[in-house]
C-alpha cells in the first residue's frame, strides 16, 4: 500500500517510491539518506501537524510535515 | 603590504581568504605564505564530530570568526608538528557540495578558496582536506567524500565514531574501503583521541586520486555498491540509550523530558551565576577595584565634567557600581561583574546541551508552535536563552536563516521575555500582593508573545523555512572541545559586549549631562502617565531600565505604588525596551535599520500594553 510518509504509523517500515518535490528537495533529502529505494521507519510524529521523525539506517530525521506529505512510501502490510 | 579583508587590518589573526597568486610583489608573497604556512580544512558531515576532532588536533590558540557577510561562525586553530606550524580550520558541517543553507554555502566557498586554480601546483601550496567521517552512517557521509575527491585536493578520510559501529553491530574494512577511495583512511575516536596520532602521521600521505566527475544517481549506486562491499551489519540489542532516545522524541513523553532538561538548565545557570558574582566578582569589584576608583575619583576632585564621566555621579559621597554611570564604574561593571557569569555558566550548559545533542530534538519538539508565530523550531534557543539573559539570547538570534525569522524572534525576545534577574525581582516584588498579580504579568507577556509573533508573521513577508534536521544520537561530551568553545565563546563577548556597552554608558552620559534625558522625561511624562495610570516616579525607573531592568523593578518598591500601578509598571519595564547590552548586541545582530523598526514596535507595544492594562484591570 502506498501512502505519504506523513500518515504513516508509528513504528511502521516502508520503502520509499516517490518524492513529490523539486529537484532541490530531492538532493537535500538524497544528502540526508532519504532516497527512492530506501527503506524508512517511522518513529514519532509531534502533534497538530508537526513534523515527522523518520529513522533512515543509523540516522533519525525529523522532517516538517509538508515535506513528509511528499514523501510517498510503499508500506507492507 | 595586503590587509585583511575581514577587518581591513594588517596584524590580525584572520585567514586571508586573498588568493596568495594575487600578490604582485614576489617577496610579499613568499611573506604571505610564510605566515600562514599550509591549510587544513576540516570537512563533513554535521554530527560527525568534526570539532571533537578539530580540538584535538589544535592547541589553545583558537580563533573564531564570521565569514565575510554571513552570520556563519568558523573557527580556526593550529597544528604543530615538530617546527611545523599547520593552520586548521574547521568548516561548517554539510551534507553535500550543493549548498542548502548559508552554513554549507559558506562551507563551499572555503573549499573553492584552497582549490587549485589549476596552473597552480597543488602540493606546493600544501593545502588539505581532511574529511571526516561518521563509521556508523557510511553510506550518507560517502557522498560528500566522493564530492570533495572530485574536487582534486589531497585528502585523508577520517573514520570517526569508530568505537560506536561496535556497539551498532557495523564491521568495516578499512583496507577495502582506502582501495576503493584511494586515499588514506584512519579509523579515529576523536572522544578518547584514539588514532588522532596517526591521522597526523598520515597528512604527508594525503593524495587526491583522478576520479570521474559523476552524475548524482551514478554516484549514489556507486556508493551503495562500495558499502556493501565494506560493511557487514548484524543485529544488534536495543540499549539504554536508545531507549531514552526513542522517549525523549514521543510528543508527550518527549515534552515532558523537554521541561525536566530546561529546568535543570536553569538551575545550573542560576546556581553556577551566582556562585561566580558571590564568591569572584562581587569581591574583585568591591574589595580591590572600588578602593582604586574612589582615590582616581578623589584625584578627579569628586565632580566636574571628566570626572561624570568617567566615574560619574558619587551616591551618599561614595561610587555605586550600579547607579554613578561612569564609564569605569557601571561601564565597566555591568559587562564584567553581572552579566559575564551569567554569560559564563550558560554558554557551558549551552555548550554541554549541544555537544550532547539535546537541541534538535528540542527544536522538533517545539517546531509547530514556532511555524504558528512565523518562526521555526530552532527559533526557542533564543528565547530560552533570553529568559536567562536577553545577551546571550539576543547573540543566538544568528542561528535562524533568515533577516525574517531573526528579526521576528528578537523582537519577541526583547519584548515578552525577561531575564532571570528581573523575573527574580517582579516576583519579590509584585509576590508581595499576591500570586494572582504575578501572573498577571507573565501572562500579559506570555499574550504578547503569542499575539505579537501571530501578527509579525503576517504582517512581515516571507515564509518560515520547514524544518529538516538530522537528529544525532547522544553523545557524552568531550570536556576540552567544550572548554575550547566555551573560551571562544566568552572572549568574543568580551570582544564585542564591552566597547558596545561603554559607548553606550557614555552615550546615556552625555544625554544626561546635556539634559536631554530630563527633557524627553517630561516631554513624555505627562503622556505616559495619563496613559498607563501610573504617578511621573515611574518614568525615571523606565530611564534606569535601560541600563539594568531588574534594578529598574526595584526602583518601583518605595514608589507607593497601589497594586495595579506596579502590575503595569513591571509589565510595561519589562517591554519598551531591551537593556542597553542587548541593545548594542542586537544592533551587531539585525542591523542598525531593522534594530531601529524593532525598538519602534518595543516602544509601541509598551504604550498600547500598558493602556490596555490600565483599562482592563
């Protein structure tokens, strides 16, 4: 199931397919370790739209939501 | 003779970011490099441990500056080997060689800076990189060490953070990994200095290995392939200290974490502060120096023009540090004796709360309310920092991208947040009525907070930037890389703080002496009065205030005040405006022109607040 990152559960691991976003965006996030292909795991989201951390292997990355909205991720289910 | 570009002097200490080539007389080329002998730039990732390792490599001659035009700090130190003198410079953390913020633009042009041009030879020059590495997160730090071996300067890798792959369950092999590179690769623990020796030993060795220029996707399959090979992963156990972790980043948990920290900070703060003013400079001042200005002061005949202004006006026939306003007396005393401690003890948890890697977390935490009031997460360091002290507060502004968001967080500062002393002061004080009171208060400035960041967001074009940060595990903190930035820090307030400040006092001097004070007291007296229901006393407070706001609020105790009057005298001192070291430091921070826009909505705010207060209540 393919979902933005930013609806993803706690705790839930998916493999991200798409990034809806510009090519800047792109290579800000490839630089962070969040690139098509990778697997991503969803560890805490703050309140009222906040933003997402996201563990990509070693690292956590706390992201806003709007950039997580454009994140899509295929989730196993 | 060339002069340095950043402070247009010929004596300073600053790189000189001039290419040498441009040098036309030859000798004073030969002189230029003879100086400052060969660079090594120090680059990475963030939360690599770089300045662990910079501080390890240094002694205790450590500079630190702002690139030219930029708000980016740098710092630089030297490496000596036998008679051997290296200058190192350690460059802002970044994640790739296509800048997404000022720090890692700044990053980039100091790499461009020791490049080769190409007809010059690169291993005259000497210069080199050192790229250090984070082992447990191989895979991203790669790319920017791929980004830099294009760039054909002589690098060694250091693969920092090597103890922790063994806690994380990551085997390296170094030698696979240097074949694949091309260049030397140092398995370093820059926490314990393990292998900082042979890293220096390695620097002859540096190479810069012809590698074909690759587009992004190339590079990262290439990359991917390389750490397979290297790496091997196995499992490990959870730790305690991801657990804390885990905790310290869930919304609810994570701000009730957030709370236990800041008040432990301020705490500390506050005891380590006092402590200092007890014990060292309230004795320093009173015991040794008073005795040297009252017979300066004697010399000086007691009065007369010089005399004001130097030790200034004597209260009951003797020097009050506080209140004579000379420029040796209060000048002197306020940078010194009240604020430096206090500067001294945040700035070591600032620096212990960093190095630890406390604060992203407390900026995602913090992140939604911040985007509310046109801000983002980042944007609670000077505000915390500011209810401690509005300097350090005022200085932290700089960590925020752009004009927008600085100029939005210090006015919200210098307006809603008081300091620890004058809090101290407002409760003491206004406590004495009833607790009721006090929170009227710190309600009012808690509003204003909120109201005021709500309308600066609107009112002042631009968007907040959305957060995107790494948040690095947590790491004890390397003592001596925090003394070291704790020294850079104190002496570069001593550096900026304390001629600001005595213009300043001088300035307030001069106005007194030529009754211009007196003149706008009563030129506005009437007004104010009328306006915030308060008698023509408070006024005078108000002037004080500009000098130390919590001497200010004490001023207000034998006024008589009815209870109201003082809740809008407190909240009111506490608005109009920032006490002249923030002042001067804002002034360094946001520009002359938007410090000037920002006073105006300080003393604009103050009016309107304290009208209201005194229609409300």
């Amino acid at each position: 199931m393919a979902l933005p990152l930013s609806q993803m559960k706690t705790g839930q691991k998916g493999v991200v397919i798409q990034i809806a976003g510009g090519r800047g965006l792109n290579s800000r996030l490839a630089a962070l370790g969040i690139r098509i292909g990778h697997e991503v795991t969803k560890v805490s989201s703050m309140l009222m739209a906040g933003p997402v951390v996201v563990k990509v292997g070693n690292t956590e990355i706390a992201l806003g939501f709007g950039m997580a909205q454009k994140i899509i991720v295929e989730v196993n289910e | 003779m060339k002069t340095c570009e950043q402070c247009k002097s010929d004596t300073c200490k600053h790189i000189k970011w001039v290419k040498t080539e441009t040098e036309d007389a030859p000798d004073s080329g030969e002189k230029h490099r003879g100086k400052h002998k060969r660079r090594v730039l120090l680059m990475g990732n963030p939360n690599v441990g770089k300045s662990v390792v910079f501080s390890r490599l240094t002694g205790v001659n450590v500079i630190a500056s702002n690139y030219p035009g930029t708000t980016v700090e740098y710092t630089q130190g030297f490496l000596k080997v036998g008679d051997d003198i290296t200058e190192v410079i350690d460059v802002p953390g970044t994640y790739s060689l296509e800048p997404a913020c000022q720090a890692e633009e700044v990053a980039l042009k100091m790499l461009k800076e020791v490049e080769p041009s190409g007809k010059n030879d690169t291993s005259e020059a000497g210069d080199l990189i050192i790229n250090v590495v984070d082992a447990t997160n191989l895979e991203r730090n790669l790319h920017l060490t791929l980004d830099l071996l294009e760039r054909n300067l002589p690098m060694v890798v250091a693969l920092n953070m090597w103890d922790e792959t063994k806690h994380r369950g990551i085997e390296i092999d170094v030698v696979k990994l240097e074949e694949y590179l091309g260049v030397p690769v140092i398995p370093t623990v820059a926490l314990t200095g393990q292998g900082i020796k042979e890293l220096v030993s390695k620097l002859p060795e540096a190479s810069s290995p012809t590698i074909p220029v690759r587009n992004h996707d190339l590079k990262w399959t290439d990359i991917g392939r390389m750490t397979v090979d290297v790496q091997n992963i196995t499992h490990r156990h959870h730790t305690i200290r991801d657990r804390v972790e885990e905790w310290s980043m869930k919304p609810w948990s994570g701000l009730l974490f957030a709370a236990v920290i800041i008040f432990l900070s301020f705490e500390l703060i506050r005891f380590i502060g006092e402590g200092l003013i007890g014990y060292l400079f309230e004795p320093l001042f009173e015991d040794i120096y008073l005795p040297i200005l009252m017979k300066l002061s004697g010399l000086l005949g007691s009065s007369g023009f010089l005399h004001d202004i130097l030790i200034g006006k004597l209260i009951d026939g003797k020097i009050d540090f506080v209140q004579s306003f000379g420029l040796l007396s209060t000048g002197l005393f306020v940078p010194l004796g009240m604020v430096l401690p206090y500067i001294f003890s945040f700035y070591l948890i600032l620096g212990f709360l960093e190095d630890w890697g406390y604060l992203p977390r407390l900026a995602v935490l913090v992140d939604t309310i911040m985007h509310r009031l046109g801000l983002h997460g980042y944007a609670i360091l000077p505000m915390i920092l500011g209810l401690g002290c509005n300097v350090p507060g005022a200085m932290a502004t700089r960590v925020l991208e752009s004009r927008r968001e600085r100029f939005i967080a210090a006015t919200l500062m210098s307006i809603a947040v008081p300091c620890m002393a004058q809090i101290a002061v407002i409760i003491g004080l206004v406590g004495q009525r009833g607790g009721i009171y006090v929170a009227q208060v710190f309600l009012t400035l808690f509003l204003l907070w909120i109201v005021l960041g709500l309308v600066l967001r609107r009112v002042i074009k631009g968007i907040s930037p959305e957060l995107l940060v790494e948040i690095p595990p947590y790491h004890i903190p390397y003592w001596s890389a925090l003394l070291k930035k704790l020294w850079i820090r104190l002496s570069g307030f001593l550096r900026e703080a304390i001629p600001l400040v005595l213009i300043g006092v001088l300035l307030v001097n001069i106005l007194y002496t030529l009754k211009i004070i007196d003149f706008l007291a009563r030129l506005a007296g009437p007004f104010l009065t009328t306006l915030w229901g308060v008698p023509d006393s408070v006024i005078s407070a108000l002037l004080i205030g500009f000098l130390r706001k919590d001497v200010a609020v004490g001023m207000l105790e034998p006024l008589g005040l009815t209870t109201k009057q003082l809740v809008i005298s407190c909240t009111v001192l506490t608005v109009y405006f920032p006490c002249i070291a923030t002042f001067a430091v804002l002034i360094r921070e946001l520009g002359v022109k938007d410090m000037f826009k920002s006073a105006l909505l300080m003393i604009l705010t103050a009016i309107i607040v304290g009208f209201l207060l005194n229609m409300i209540l």
